[in-house]
C-alpha cells in the first residue's frame, strides 16, 4: 500500500476523476459513478486498483478501446440468473449493473448468478463482492484479468490471468468478512506500482520463463511469469475461475485474452460474474450475523506462533482503513501524483492538489 504517499482529501480524488472521465466523452452521471468506485477501492486500500489506473483508463478510452457512451443492457434468462452485455464500456459501470441485477434478483429467488461480456478492467474485486453486505447477502465475484501473466502450472507460456475472486460475508458487531484475493503470489496491479518507483521485487513473485530464476527487477516484469498462489492449486483455481467468467459467458479466455497494459485499441471483451445469496434462506439474519460474530472472535482469541503478534482475519481492516483515509486523506505514490498532473494539464482540468 502507499502509505508514505502524499495525502489527498478523498473528495478531491473522486472529483478529479469525475473532472477526468467527463473530459474523455463519459456523460455526468456514469463520470461520477466510475469516481465513486475507484475512489472506494483506494479507501479500502486496493492502492493498485484506484486512482492509479486514471492515466491508462484515460488511454484507452482516447484510443477508442473503450466505449464510453456504452448502452449497458440486462438479459434475464431465467428467474436466477442474468447476463449483463456492457457493450465495451467502462468496466465499473458494468460490475455496478452486475451487482444491482444479482441483488435484486436474490431477493425475489433467495440466490443469483449473473455473467457479464464485452466490459473491462474495472478495479478492484472486493468492493463489488461488498455490495451485497447492506442487503444482508453473501457476495460471490469472479472475473478474468485483463492481461495474461501466468503460465498453466509447468508451463513457460501466459495462459492465464491473475484472475482474482471477492467473498463477502455479513457479520453483526465484527467487520464483515471481505476476502480479495488474486490467484497470483502478487497482483500484476502491485508489480506495475513497483515498476514505477523503481522498487526491486520480491524473490517469489515471478520467474523468467528461459531459466526458471527468479525475476526482482519489476522493469523487466513484462518478460516474466507470475507465480500462482499455492502451486498447482492456485494455477488450477485461476483455469477455474476463467472459465466461469469468460468462456461461460462469452467473453475472452486464454489466448484471446488482450493485454490492456500494451493494447490500447483494441476491444478486451473481460468477462466477470457475480453470486449472491440471500442469508435469510437459510438462517434468521440476527442467527447467522451473531454466529459469525462468535466464530471470528475464537479464530482472533486462538494461540498464536512464535513470533505473530496477532491473528488477521480477511475484511478485519477494511473498516479501519476506510475510517482513517477518509478522515485523513487516501496516500497516493508521489510518482502517480506527477502523472495526474500531466494527465490534468492535458485534459485541462484542476490539478489533484489543487482541489
């Protein structure tokens, strides 16, 4: 995370990239909501995955690899499930009408499965995954990456994507249980924020594929392979999780797979999907949210190793943190505030630090 970066008001992050996305052709309303969910990913601390992306977003909207008048349309095929065509645009405007289909769909049902095709990036896994937390529902959210950094276990060629999945679970007086977790050792989002400080990488996080060493220089990372979490299991986990939200709904998998960091023209056609299951289906609400409550409470109190100061629990500092930056501001690399200042002057807005 960059937590020695330089301080700014989150207000002043989503209103710059509304100012940002408006400048590029999206109309007022979509502006703002794409500002409201990346700003979100940096207050939950996906630094990788918030305003950071704004100058390659920008990009390719201004190459035309993004639609950004896209006509976002709605399929429902059955009484659960749906799919969503975004019609190339932003991808966080997708996942929003994803997540509001699959809510409202779990209500009437009790549980939805809602695919996507023809979106894009669109930031941070965990904060579509939460969505479904007020409405008292378990998230469930998938989608292919939109790069291939990872080979299929053994192999030396870049198959597959870091592919993350999201799961929220709803808890009463605890904070919700939010796991966001790429099937990667690292997301490729943390490798290019290494690479733009110039910061050497960790022995782990990728292999050359000519000899198998081990890469630490994120600037020749585009020669490199990611490492899966787990071995073969995460390889498998990521072959899994491309096939339910690209090949099943339509959209880009394996070799068809654009490469959105060295692309900007083309069409990436991500494909994601989306579950939620409605709690109440299966125990009272105040039931489940007070065992959820006990079961994380003897999992923090239970012995630790030599060595840990503390057990952590996945979502436990999400709160905290989202508390803190907005109350203190969300640190963003110095090194990405002096390219939201060219970005600013080239799209002749205020600057980030002027706001």
């Amino acid at each position: 995370m960059a937590e020695d970066g330089v301080r700014i008001a989150a207000p002043a992050i989503s209103a710059f990239i509304a100012d940002a996305m408006a400048a590029v052709g999206l109309p007022p309303a979509d502006a703002a909501k794409v500002a409201e969910l990346m700003t979100e990913a940096d207050l939950v601390g996906a630094d990788a995955h918030g305003i950071f992306r704004l100058p390659q977003y920008v990009r390719r909207i201004k190459a035309g690899g993004v639609n950004p008048r896209a006509d976002i349309t709605v399929e429902k095929t059955a009484p659960a499930t749906a799919m969503v065509d975004g019609d190339n645009g932003m991808g966080h405007l997708v996942m929003q009408r994803v997540a509001d289909t699959a809510i409202g769909l779990a209500k009437d049902n009790g549980v939805a499965w809602v695919g996507a095709r023809w979106s894009n990036h669109s930031g941070a896994a965990g904060v579509y995954a939460a969505m479904t937390l007020p409405h008292d529902m378990i998230g469930i959210y998938g989608v292919v990456a939109n790069a291939n950094h990872m080979p299929p276990w053994g192999g030396a060629e870049n198959l597959l994507s870091t592919n993350p999945i999201a799961i929220s679970v709803p808890a009463g007086e605890e904070p919700p249980v939010v796991l966001d977790i790429a099937t990667s050792v690292v997301s490729y989002g943390t490798v290019k924020a290494h690479k733009l400080q110039g910061k050497p990488m960790p022995e782990g996080w990728m292999i050359d594929a000519r000899d198998g060493k081990p890469v630490t220089d994120a600037a020749k990372s585009e020669h490199g392979l990611l490492l899966p979490i787990g071995g073969h299991k995460g390889s498998g986990l990521a072959l899994v999780i491309g096939l339910l939200a690209g090949t099943l709904n339509g959209a880009a998998f394996g070799r068809e797979v654009v490469d959105f960091n060295a692309d900007d023209e083309s069409t990436c056609n991500t494909g994601h999907f989306m579950i939620a299951l409605d709690v109440k289906r299966f125990l009272l609400i105040e039931m489940f949210k007070a065992e959820i409550d006990r079961q994380l409470r003897d999992l923090r109190s239970s012995p630790t190793l030599p060595g840990v100061d503390r057990i952590r629990l996945p979502g436990e500092q999400r709160v905290a943190r989202h508390a803190e930056r907005a109350r203190d501001g969300v640190p963003v690399f110095p090194e990405v505030v002096a390219q939201l200042d060219k970005l600013a002057g080239e799209l002749k807005i205020k600057p980030l630090r002027g706001r």
